[in-house]
C-alpha cells in the first residue's frame, strides 16, 4: 500500500531541506491523537485538544511560511458529536477561544481563513466568531486556510446533491449538466484544487469521512507513532518530502 510510515525519530534527521522541492499544492490534515496525547500525560482529554489547537496555530503558520497555497484541518467531524457531552462542551469552548484569537492572529500570515462543513448546528455566538474571521480575512492574499467544523465529506456530498437536484427540478439545468464538475463545484471546496497530500498523525489508518470527493488521488502519509499535539514542523516537512517522492499516475501509465 503507498502509506508513508514514519518511525519515532525520523521527523529529526534535519539531512533534507525544501529548496528545490516542488510543494503539494493543497493539503490536508487530519488532527488525530488529542486524547490519547492527554491520556498518556495523566491529563484530561480536554488538555489534550488544548495542546492539539496551540499546534495547529504553530503548523498553518509554518505551512503558509513555506510557501503552501492551500490547508485544509480537520478540527471536528459530523460524527464527532457523539462524543460525551462534556467533551463535546469543552472543545466548543476551545474553539470560540481559539477563533477569537484567530482575526487578530493570522493578520499578520496574510491568512484566509474559511470554514468547511455545516455550520448551523453551532451556537449563534459561535457562527457569528466564523463569520467574522471569514469576513475579515476575504480580502487577503495569502495561503487560505480550510478549517473544517461539524464536517462530514458524505454530508457535503449529500448537500452537494440537493443543490443540483434542486437546479434540476427548477429546469435550470439538465441530466447532461451533472458532471464531476458539477459536483466540484457544489462541494464546500468549490473553486479551490484538490488536496494533493493528506496526513494523518497518531497512527490510524483510515479516512474517517474527511474530503471523500475531493481526495480521489490525493497521497496519504500516515504518521504511525506521532499524536497531533506533538507534530513538528521538521515533520511536516518531511511529509512534505516523502510526497515529493512519490510517483503520482492518475491513472495513467
Ligand atoms: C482529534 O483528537 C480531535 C478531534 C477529533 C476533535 P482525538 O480526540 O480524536 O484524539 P484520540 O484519537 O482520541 O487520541
Ligand atoms: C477524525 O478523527 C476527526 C478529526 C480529527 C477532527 P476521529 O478521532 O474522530 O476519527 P476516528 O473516530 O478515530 O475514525
Ligand atoms: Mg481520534
């Protein structure tokens, strides 16, 4: 299987640098590994996804610093609410701390920040936090950065469906007009390419509903004995690296 596994202590072997190194356009991270981070300190789980947001503030930093155009984090998933409640509490705690920070923090990154996923079940404080980092970061020009929230890739597809059946129905477009294209451009991503690198720290091999559509060829790194909250920045690039190595096909020969 073409998984990148990398071992304890290979994200320091400090031998390669980026310089030359044609960079994945977009990529993906799935921000696995907060609780068990926590467990193994004796800690709640809460401080785990403490620990794991500080990171993802040090990560898109460096992702935009190194020159990436696009970030896509997943930060909660549609099926996550079945956490318990308290859990669930505590990250919706974290996340309005952490977007209140986020306007001011990202100015000077030049970042876009956008969301991903369906809004409308978080608290009206909380949609007007994501509205506000929206809007207050349109207008710049560097790397955009997808924040996926309350974010299921079969729901967006689901979502992307009754948005053309609707066209449909209102005969503004016919069966011919259902295209991949189509599809592309009914998604949350609408406009944007697709992730290019998807990477998974804390070992886990699966996808877990993020970016079904859109990560059709996308290459996987799955990071065996690394949890979110302690994913470097050399990691990162050596992530970055073993993409660069690969042999991408789509297909063809
Ligand atoms: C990822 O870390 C954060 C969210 C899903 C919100 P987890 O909370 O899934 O951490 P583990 O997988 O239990 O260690
Ligand atoms: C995926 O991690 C979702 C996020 C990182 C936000 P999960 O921890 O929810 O995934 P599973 O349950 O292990 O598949
Ligand atoms: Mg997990």
């Amino acid at each position: 299987m073409a998984i990148g596994i990398f071992g304890k202590n290979k994200g320091s072997s400090g031998a390669k640098t980026l310089d030359g190194v044609i960079l994945p356009e977009h990529i993906g991270i799935i921000m696995d590994g907060n609780g068990r981070w926590a467990k193994k300190r004796g800690l709640p789980r809460k401080a785990g996804h403490r620990a794991g947001a500080k990171n993802f503030r040090t990560i898109t930093k460096h992702c935009a610093n190194i020159g990436i155009k696009y970030l896509t984090v997943y930060a909660f998933s549609t099926e996550n609410w079945k956490r318990p409640e308290s859990e669930v509490q505590a990250l919706m705690e974290l996340f309005k701390s952490y977007l209140e920070e986020a306007i001011r923090d990202f100015k000077d990154e030049d970042i876009v920040v956008r969301f991903i996923g369906d809004k409308t079940a978080f608290s009206p404080e909380l949609q007007a936090l994501i509205r506000e980092n929206e809007e207050c970061s349109k207008d710049r020009s560097g790397m955009v950065l997808n924040i996926a929230m309350n974010y299921g890739g079969r729901d967006e597809i689901v979502r992307a469906a009754k948005r053309i059946a609707q066209r449909a129905v209102d005969g503004e477009i016919s069966l011919d007009d259902i295209t991949e294209q189509a599809v592309s451009d009914n998604l949350y991503t609408a406009g944007q390419p697709d992730p290019d690198l998807i990477i998974r720290p804390s070992g886990e091999y699966r996808i877990s509903n993020f970016l079904l559509w859109q990560s059709a060829y996308a290459e996987y790194v799955i990071l065996d004995d690394v949890l979110w909250p302690d994913f470097s920045k050399e990691m990162l690039e050596n992530c970055i690296l073993e993409y660069a190595r690969r042999n991408r096909r789509f297909g063809s020969v």
